[in-house]
C-alpha cells in the first residue's frame, strides 16, 4: 500500500483531484456571494467553497513535494 500512495500516478490523481476542488470552491463562491450579495445567508456558501479552495491548496502543495523528493 505504502508503494502505491508514494507512486507518481496517485500524486497525479491527487493533483487532478486538487483542480476539481479549486473550481468547485470558486464556482460555489461565485454563485453563492452573486445571488446573495455578501449577507448573513450566504456564509455558509462562502465557507464552503473556501474550504474547498483550502483543500486544493493542500493537495497542490503535498503534489509539489512529492515532486521534489
């Protein structure tokens, strides 16, 4: 198992994963802050989307030390 979570393929998938959640997070945003305009009701949206952004981010910095090492 250990093999394979260290393989390149699986950082690929990871990093092909990591695009997914940065435009599922943006498009959340998007369309939660466009139809709500900043209120109280479009937090939960917000938070989201950045979370899922946040998770892109890690993703794409675990993908870069993969790389390196």
């Amino acid at each position: 198992m250990r093999r394979m979570v260290r393989s390149e393929g699986y950082a690929r998938a990871r990093l092909i994963n990591a695009l997914i959640f940065a435009a599922l997070g943006a498009a959340i945003c998007y369309r939660t802050v466009a139809a709500a305009r900043l209120s109280l009701t479009a937090l939960p949206g917000v938070v989201l989307g950045l979370a899922l952004i946040g998770l892109a981010v890690v993703r794409f910095r675990a993908y870069a030390r993969t790389k390196r090492s």
